[in-house]
C-alpha cells in the first residue's frame, strides 16, 4: 500500500468540518432554531434568507452541511480513483450515502414538523457519520499502512472485546440523548446528581402532579408548554443511568490499556484522552441541568459525546491493526504465535 499524503490529509479537514457541522447541529437544538426556517430545500424561497436570529443558527448549519456532503464527494470519488484497498473504496462510497441521506432526514425533519423519529435519527446518523470520516482518516494515515510485527499480550483479545462494547455503550449513549433532546425530556428532572430527591424518581400519579406543579409554577417555569409525563423522566433517567454503565466501561478500557508493556505510546494516549473527555462530559451533563440547559453548556455536552465515541471507536480500530485482526462470523479471531484461527 502507498501512503497518499493529499489524500490523508484532506480526510482529516472532512472530518473537522463534520465535527464543526456537529457543533453546528446542536446549536440549532439548543437554541430552539430547528423549525425557524419552515420550509426546505429553500429557505423561505431564497437560497440565502437574512441571517438574524434562529435562521443564523438553523440555515447556517443547512450551509455547512451542504459544504461537508460536497467534501464527501470528493473524498469518496479520491478513494475510488486512488486507493488500492476495495474495502475503504465501498466504505468512502457508505460514507456519501450516509450524508445523502442525513441531507434527506435534515430535510424531512422540517416538512414534517420534527417527529421524534426522524430527528433522532438525524441526530444518531450524525454521529455515524462522524465515526465513519473518523475511521476513514485513520485508514489513510501513514502509520495504518505501515507494517507491524504480530503482538501477543495475555488479555490481548478481552481488551479488544472491551474495546468494541465500550464503543457500543457510547453509541447507545448518544442515541438516548438524542431521544432526551427530542422529546423534550432534558429537564423534567431539574436537580442532580438526585433526582426529586431521590435515586430513581416515583412516577405515580400524585408524583407526577406534585412535579408538575413545582415546575410549572415555581420560579423555574420551564414547561409553561406542556406537562411532564412518566416517559419522560424514564427517557431521562435511563441517559443517566447508562451513562454510569459507559463511565465504568472507559475506566476499565483505560486501565487495561495501560497494562501491555507492548502496546506503543500511541495507542496507550488514548487510555489518558478518554478518562480526560469522560470528567468533561460528566461535568457538562450535570451543569446542563443545572444551568437550565444553557446553550453553550448543552452544545458542549453534545460535542464531547461525538468526540468519546470518535475515540473509542479509533481505539479498537488501532487495537485491530497492531493485532492484526480478522472477522469470521462476526466473532474476533486474531493471530499470533499462541492463537492461529
């Protein structure tokens, strides 16, 4: 395989710009921009609206969303010119539809007035998406293509089942935030690190009156426009309780990254990059709901959520190519001196 410098490079900036139309996605979400230009393709008739208020944020990311799909195609058409590897050219052409068709649910989001499950699964392709330009970049890199001696290490083969669920847990993660955001379900519990007070909210009816009330009609009034119900705070407490199962997941991954003495320096830096995205994420989810989701705060929450998967995921990618990995009926099976399939 010869490495291809431009080509490398120029995966990266896509994956910068996706990382940048994230941001940009969950300031529409936060600010409450999604339905502030009505109507699509076109933008209240006009290619370019005047940019004031929630049509800055929610054309501005129809804008950047637009220039990612076309560096997409770029990216996709360089890898089917140039690359020598068929897998990575069908994955550069997966990586097209999948923006073709997050333009599709952006769009579909808007004419339908944001039904739940076409929003979630914008924002859960999003993600995607971003994983994929991710692993894209990391394929095209110099250090992908170089050759590696077979490394043996005891718990090799857990660490990489590790690996590959914590990445699985993160992305469950983020599509129970998605739903959280979409439902409108990201402050119907207002305190933390309780709940009303308590470790899992009652959701009886008295409860729930009582909820309402202090909600509705106390100094917070944050739901003049509806009342809280029982799925709700359910949505809401199973993101904070997964999130508990995803926190001990990138403990345990980080320590037993930390363990082989034959892993290089390279990989063993995510097993300090998660646990540092992990405090931050924790400490952004908290004060999302202390803050009263503040816009910046709650942007940030999404972000770093893109950013713990993109990591995970580029972890068992690394591990999968220092021990050199192969997939037979969807199970792990990977040579060494000790273990030949």
């Amino acid at each position: 395989m010869k490495y291809n410098k431009g080509l490398h490079r120029f995966s990266f900036i896509t994956v910068a710009c996706t990382f940048l139309l994230i941001i940009a996605g969950g300031l529409v979400t936060s600010t409450g921009s999604s339905l502030a230009v009505p109507d699509w393709p076109l933008a209240y008739g006009m290619i370019m609206p005047p940019m004031v208020g929630g049509i800055l944020y929610e054309h501005g990311h129809r804008m950047l969303a637009t220039f990612v799909g076309l560096l997409t195609i770029v990216l996709s058409v360089w890898l089917w010119k140039k690359e020598e590897r068929r897998w990575l050219k069908i994955l550069g052409i997966v990586a097209l539809g999948a923006v073709i068709t997050q333009g599709l649910l952006g769009g579909l989001t808007v004419v339908f007035l944001l039904p739940t499950a076409i929003s979630v699964s914008h924002a859960t392709l999003a993600q995607t998406f971003f994983a994929i330009v991710a692993s894209i970049a990391l394929f095209t890199s110099r250090w992908w293509q170089s050759d590696y001696p077979r490394l043996a290490s005891e718990g090799s083969l857990a660490t990489l089942r590790l690996s590959f669920l914590t990445t699985l847990a993160v992305f469950v993660q983020l599509i129970f935030g998605a739903l959280m955001r979409h439902t409108g379900s990201g402050l119907v519990v207002p305190d933390f690190p309780m709940a009303y007070g308590q470790l899992f909210p009652s959701l009886g009816a008295e409860s729930l009156a009582r909820y309402n009330h202090d909600l509705i009609y106390s100094d917070i009034r944050l739901f003049a426009d509806g009342a809280v119900t029982s799925s709700q705070i359910v949505i809401h407490m199973l993101h904070r309780i997964w999130a508990v199962v995803v926190a001990v997941l990138i403990v345990a991954l980080s320590a037993n990254l930390l363990r082989p003495s034959n892993l290089t320096s390279r990989i063993k830096r995510f097993a300090y990059a998660l646990p540092f995205l992990l405090i931050i994420q924790i400490t952004l989810g908290a004060y999302t709901v202390l803050s009263r989701k503040a816009v910046e705060v709650t942007t940030a929450h999404v972000a770093t959520g893109a950013l713990i998967l993109a990591t995970c995921l580029l972890v068992f990618l690394h591990l999968v190519r220092v021990y050199q990995v192969r997939f037979k009926k969807f199970s792990f099976v990977y040579s060494t001196e000790r273990a030949i399939a």
